[in-house]
C-alpha cells in the first residue's frame, strides 16, 4: 500500500469524512495536522500547489485533493487501485 499523508485539522467534518474512509478501507495514513505543526499549512499549501483548505490528501506521489475528491474516486471505482499501489 502506497504512503497516504493527509493534511487535515481537529475540528473538520471534512477532514473527519475523510479519515473515516479511508480507515473503512483499511488504509494507514499519517495524519498532519496543520493548526499544531509547525510550518505544516505552508508545506501543504506548497504541496498542493497552492491549496490551503483541509483535508489535503496525498497517495503515495498522487495529489489527490480534498475530501469531495477523495469519495469521487470512490464514486469512479478508482480509490481502491490507487490504495493498492
């Protein structure tokens, strides 16, 4: 299973859907918090070319974006080939 990194704060009912997820398909991920990290939103921002809303979500060198994003692939049948590597 590829790296997951998600950008993500405490109180985000997006970043909360996300996780829930991506834990409901068995996925490990690291989690960022970018309200306690020091320097983590400018390393998301720059990661995300520019995005600056959370979750911010990465798969392995895959940007994949935020959270609506994350259950399109879903919707498309494609999440579980990207989680697979």
């Amino acid at each position: 299973m590829p790296r997951i990194t998600i950008y993500s704060s405490m109180f985000c009912p997006y970043c909360h859907r996300a996780k829930a997820l991506l834990s409901k398909k068995g996925a490990d991920f690291e989690e960022i918090d970018v309200d306690t990290v020091p320097g983590a939103r400018q390393e998301m921002t720059r990661r995300a070319s520019g995005g600056y809303t959370v979750p911010q979500i990465f798969i392995g060198d895959a940007y994949i974006g935020g959270c609506d994003d994350l259950y399109a692939l879903e919707g498309a049948g494609r999440l579980d080939a990207l989680l697979a590597g």
